[in-house]
C-alpha cells in the first residue's frame, strides 16, 4: 500500500467518525442559521434602499441618515459575527478537531 492510498483510507475512516460528524453538525448549526440572519438583514437593507427611499433618507442627525446608518450597521454587523464565530469555533470547535487532528496525525505517521 503506497502512502498516499494509506492516508486516503485514514481520512475516510475519520470522516465517518462520530466525532468528526458531530463537528460537521456543530459547524452547520451555527453557520447556517447566522448566514440565514445575515443575509436577511443585508437583503432588508437592499429592499429598504430600493423601496424605502423616504425612510432610508430621514434625517437622523445633521446629514446623516437611516441609509448612511444602516449601511454602516454592515461593516459592524459583519465583523460582529466573525467575532462571534472565532469564539464559538474556540469553545466547540477547536477542541474536538485538535482531538480528531492528533488521531489523524498518528495514524499517518
């Protein structure tokens, strides 16, 4: 058996690991849900600016307006779930793929 047909058979016996399907789950239930929000909030945002032009340009505070506001709530918005992300893929994440890596890493020596 050459060492690439050994590795091959080593990742399809970790993909079909409980552990790493549980990884696979962990990660879709958090991506999946906060990319549905996302992309909610960003499509209001577009909706908002095409059909809610007299709210998008009420008057807020000298020239900035509920456009220039909401705009801005997307930079913040997106960095907000990177920052989120990092800490949940620390927290539920990392910990069983650093685990399921070392078994990998041992098997392939």
């Amino acid at each position: 058996m050459t060492a690439s047909q050994h590795d091959s058979s080593v990742y399809e016996e970790i993909q079909t690991d409980e552990r790493f399907q549980e990884l696979k789950r962990r990660f879709r239930a958090w991506a999946f849900p906060m990319t549905a929000a996302f992309l909610a909030w960003y499509l209001l945002y577009v909706v908002l600016s095409a059909w809610g032009r007299d709210f998008m340009g009420t008057k807020v505070f000298g020239n900035i307006n509920v456009a220039l506001i909401f705009g801005l709530l997307q930079f913040v918005s997106t960095f907000g779930i990177a920052w989120a992300y990092s800490r949940f893929a620390e927290k539920k994440l990392d910990p069983l793929a650093d685990e399921i890596r070392h078994e990998v890493e041992g098997k392939t020596e």
